[in-house]
C-alpha cells in the first residue's frame, strides 16, 4: 500500500511538472517511476515492482475494453474503405521497416524483431490532438488524421497477438513449420476474441439490471477483470479478449458512450500508477548497450509511417496535404506501446528487458517530438485556424 501511494505522489508530481514545461504528462510519470525505482533512488525495489504485475495487468485489460469501442459497426461504415487501407498500410510499413532493421541489419532474434515490429506500430493520440485543439486545426489533414489513430491501436494489438505466439513458439525451440505459424495464432486469436464475444454479450444482456452507475461501473469492471484472467489461465490473449468485450459493448448498447465514460472516470489513477510503474521498470544499464539500435528503431519506425501513410493515401486518391504529412502527425507512442512492452518484458524475460529500453526511450523521444511535427505538418497544410 506504502509504495502505491509513493508511485501515485511521485507520478502526480512529475506530471505536473511535465506538464509545466510543456510536455506530455506520460513523459513525466515514467521519468518520476526511473527516479523513485531500482535505477536512481530505489525507493521502489526490484522485489516490490514485481510484485505489482496484477496492476499492469489490470491497466492493460482497460486500455484494450477502450480500444474495442473503435469497433462500432455504424462509425466503420462511415470511415468508408479510404481510411482502413490508409491504417493498414501505415501500420504494415512501419511493421516491415523496424523487423528488416533489427533482423536483418542488427542481427537480433526473430522473436526479438517480430515483436519490436508489432509494438512499432502504436500510435498515441492524444499529443497529436493537443495540437489539433490548441491550434483549431480542421480539414482533410485533421479528418483522415482523427480516423486513422483511431484504428491504430486496434490494428496494433491484432499484430502483437499474432507476434507474441510466433514468438513464444520461436523462443521454446520448437520448429516454425508453415503449420504451426498459421495454426497457433490463429487459435490463440480466434479462442482469446470467442471468449471476449461472450463475456462482452453477458454485460450487455445483464445491463439493464443496473440501477445506477455505481453498479454499472462496478459489473463493468468485474466483467473486464473476469474475462482477462480467463484469457491468460488459458494462454489466450488478454488484450484481445477485453478488445472484443469493448467491441460487443459498442455495438449492442444504445448508451455505449455512457459506459465507456464510466470506465474513463476510473481511468485516470489506474493509468498514472502504470506508467509510472513502467519507468521504474526501465533498465537504464541497458541504454549503453541499445544505444544504435535504439535509434535505428526511431528512425525506422518513422519512415515506416510516413512513408506507409503516403503510400495509402496515394492508393486511395486522398488529397496531397494527406499523403505529404499525414505520417507526422501517427508518430506519437505512449500508452499501448508501454502496455506491450511490459508484457513482452514479463512473460519473454530472454528478450524483454532491452526491447522494453528500446520502447521506454522511443516513447520520450516520439512524445516530445511528435506535437512538433503535428505542428509542422497541420501549418504546412494550410489547416490551422479553419475550424468555426
């Protein structure tokens, strides 16, 4: 209990002060986490953050019931075909650029590039929305840019799922035949998506029961928390599962806005803990050792989406100011990638903690960057000021 309060005081403050100086509030939680942890002050001990895996594990779960809510059927059809192959292509190109530069050029792990890759493909909204609202951005640009980051993450965590059974596979030494690398993800992912598909239904049938948002809150939770637990029992996909049970949610429930603003009212603290949690987490004794691959990871995954997102919306005939810069406004990363990170951490200890540095120092770097180039990108296209 003791050290929960320390990494919620310690996060708080260095949000604050992230904040002060203009940068993103996660920059400053994990910063707060490397003080506090095993790394500078050791306030936080490596025995301590182990111990709190359940948390990360809860954060995860809610992050990926918010993501389903992408999912809704009417706002698919109204994004139209243009955006999803704009998101697939973005997100597959920077897939490609970050495995042939860890695999290829640096010589790491198929397990380790497969999943570097898949994280890569993670963008974080809300620097570039900052941008968007404090400069009343509107246009093409803004339209394709909100949709597109929309779909991301959701596209992120198919990826990871079908990367992390590849790689368990991979690291356990059994042969990669054809067979297997079509087989056991596509159950791990079909069985994980079934189970969030009943768990979300059961909410929904049992919704009208509730007679207060207390309540609503309370079997939302429970219904989330159950069906992760299921999900890794069974060495299925937490994150998809709790996806599909945010997807079931949208769909079927005409007050879905009212639940999903439930969950966010939690949210906040939950968050705040984890990120910071995940900064105690950095191995800065890694850095020395991941210092060119680490920037062959930003500089790849940068290219990966600029260029992925040019070559969509050529594909698709969007306007020029959306195939010239609508990759500097994807290049953000912070919460999902975290989230990702700390799983591989957990669960592949052979490759887990150098590719947790690698994402850890990406993020900072991607989230103090990233409403720059937001910037550069929205003036350039003329969109500043348009909105009424």
């Amino acid at each position: 209990m003791l050290y929960i309060g320390i990494l919620i005081v310690s996060g708080m403050i260095g949000g604050k002060l992230a904040r002060l100086l203009k940068a993103p509030s996660v920059t400053g939680y994990l910063l707060s986490g490397i003080i506090v942890g095993p790394a500078v002050l050791n306030v936080v001990t490596t025995d301590t953050l182990n111990s709190m895996g359940w948390f990360s594990n809860l954060a995860l779960a809610l992050i990926a019931f918010d993501i389903g809510a992408v999912f809704n059927l009417k706002n698919i059809k109204k994004l139209g075909k243009k955006v999803f192959i704009i998101s697939i292509f973005e997100a597959g190109v920077a897939f490609i650029f970050v495995f042939i530069a860890t695999f290829y050029l640096f010589k790491m792990s198929f397990a380790f590039s497969l999943m570097i890759a898949a994280i890569s493909c993670a963008t974080a909204p809300a620097a570039t929305i900052m941008v968007i609202n404090q400069y009343r951005a509107d246009g093409p640009l803004v339209k394709t840019l909100l949709t597109v980051v929309a779909l991301d993450d959701a596209i992120c965590i198919i990826l990871f799922g079908i990367s992390f059974s590849l790689s368990k596979t991979a690291i356990s030494g059994e042969s990669l035949s054809l067979l297997n690398m079509i087989s056991t993800p596509l159950y791990e992912i079909s069985v994980s998506l079934l189970l969030g598909c009943v768990a979300g239904i059961i909410f929904c049938l049992s919704h009208k029961h509730f007679k207060s948002d207390d309540e609503t809150l309370i079997a939302l939770l429970g219904t989330v928390i159950v069906a992760a637990g299921v999900a890794m029992k069974f060495s299925l996909s937490p994150l998809l599962t709790c996806m599909m049970v945010g997807a079931m949610v949208a769909n079927l429930l005409g007050d879905r806005k009212r639940i999903f603003h439930l969950g966010e009212r939690f949210c906040p603290p939950i968050f705040l803990i984890f990120f910071t949690i995940a900064g105690a987490t950095l191995h800065l004794n890694e850095l020395a050792h991941v210092g060119l691959l680490g920037v062959a990871y930003v500089v790849a995954r940068s290219l990966g989406k600029i260029i992925g997102s040019a070559i969509g919306a050529k594909l698709t005939s969007s306007p020029r100011v959306v195939s010239s810069y609508l990759g500097l406004g994807l290049l953000p990363q912070a919460g999902v990638a975290i989230g990702l990170s700390s799983i591989v951490n957990s669960s592949l200890p052979s490759i887990g903690p150098k590719l947790m540095t690698i994402i850890l120092g990406g993020v900072v770097f991607f989230e103090i960057i990233g409403p720059f180039s937001a910037k550069f990108a929205l003036h350039n296209a003329g969109e500043m000021g348009k909105r009424e």
